[in-house]
C-alpha cells in the first residue's frame, strides 16, 4: 500500500463530522496487543503479547500498519503543505496537530510557461505554479531562498529571495 493510498484509506475512514470510526483509531493488531492487558495468568499472558507483537510487527512490514513518531508526522505535514485534502488534518490526532503556515526552501528551477507565467520547482521536490497575472522580477538561480506562506481563501504566496510575493497553487 503507497502511502497516499494510505492516507486516502484513513480520510475514507473519518466521517464529514470529522469523527474518526473505530478501524481508524486503533487498528485490529493494536487492540489485540492492548488486549493481552487483561490476561489474568502471566504464562497465558506473556503467550498473548508474543503472538499480538509477532502479528503487530508482521503487519507493520507488510505496510498494513504504519507507525510514524511525531517528527515523521511533522516532515509529512510539510511535504503535504498546499495540498487540498481537507479531511487530512484529523489524520495525525484529535485536534490535527500544529497547523503549518509557511515552508521555506530554496530555488531549484523557475520556467516561464503559457500567458508568462511562472513555475517553481523547489529543493524540497515541491512544485508550485503562479495562478496571478502580475509580472514578478526575482533572481532565476538555483540556491535562491524561496518561501511559500497560506494567504487568504485558501491561496498561497511565494517569495523568492526578495521578489514581490506570487500567488501560486501547489502541482
């Protein structure tokens, strides 16, 4: 499973009010982990754990089961920064975790494409093309610092080293 496609499956598994169904907070080889808690007898116990841990760790090779810490969730909120996908936010916990505003990153190409638009390839692999029709004058080297910041109605705005801002959309 890809890790769009996975991500895709746990927005499938949140509901429009945005709560999370019961597959989506804990999967099936994590409550049977959790679930050798309860095991009165050590020996049956510890036999339980074995088992959920052998089935946890099995699923988690398999990419049925993704485990990601907090900076692996903070590196994937910026990698997906300007993406469209709403229901994504409640992906990473309750509350969506911190919000980001801006990336910053450096200039690795900028081409000039139909009605003299521009698009901006940056370091980080994202690429961003301008949706305004205003002329922009900016140096057109790679290693210039670039930043790309949310404005208003769901618009971004990047600079590039110390350009007048351009209204782009992530591609």
């Amino acid at each position: 499973m890809s890790f769009l496609t996975g991500l895709a499956a746990m927005a499938a598994a949140t509901t429009l009010s945005g709560q999370a169904t019961p597959a989506q907070e804990r999967p099936e080889t994590l409550a049977s982990l959790m679930a050798c808690r309860s095991v009165a007898d050590s020996t049956a116990r510890l036999a339980c754990y074995d088992a959920a841990a052998g089935a946890l760790d099995a699923a988690e090779r398999q990419g049925d089961v993704v485990v990601i810490d907090r900076a692996g969730v903070a590196e994937t909120r910026r990698q997906l920064f300007g993406f469209e996908m709403p229901s994504l936010p409640r992906l990473f916990g309750p509350d969506g975790g911190t919000e980001i505003d801006s990336i910053e990153s450096t200039l690795q190409s900028a081409s000039l494409v139909g009605e003299g638009r521009w698009v901006f390839r940056l370091a980080d692999g994202s690429v961003w093309r301008q949706i305004d029709s205003e002329r922009v004058r900016f140096d057109n080297r790679p290693g210039e610092p670039a930043r790309v910041r949310k404005a208003s109605l769901g618009s971004f705005l990047l600079t590039v080293g110390g350009s007048r801002a351009v209204r782009v959309r992530r591609q």
